[in-house]
C-alpha cells in the first residue's frame, strides 16, 4: 500500500489549547466567586469566562480614552 494522494497534516498549536483552556478555568473560577452563587448567576459566570477576553479590550480602550 502507498502513501500517494495522501496528505499529511501536523498540527503545531497543540500547547495554545492547553494555555487557552487554563485562562478559561482560571476566567471561570474568577467569575463564578464573584457571583452570589444562584443557579443563573454561575451559568452567567461561566458564559462571561468566554468573553472575558472582549472585558480587556474595553477596559484597556477605556484607559486609553479611545
């Protein structure tokens, strides 16, 4: 059997899953302690855990009077 007509594909960005899902826990974590603790409260904390990247920027154009 031959490998022809085949392509090989290599993914290199493995170890930026890994650095993504940490800031993901780590956003969650925040977020959720920082909640009163209802059902809704921590579902919305988890859905901010997502976003929170978007939070940065804002803040970070708000310090810049952009």
């Amino acid at each position: 059997m031959s490998d022809r007509g085949r392509t090989r594909v290599i993914e290199r960005a493995g170890p930026w899953g890994f650095v993504f899902l940490v800031a993901y826990v780590g956003a969650a974590i925040y977020f959720v302690s920082a909640s009163d603790g209802s059902f809704w409260a921590v579902i919305l904390g988890l859905l901010q855990a997502i976003v929170w990247p978007a939070y940065v920027v804002y803040h970070v154009l708000v310090l810049l009077h952009a």
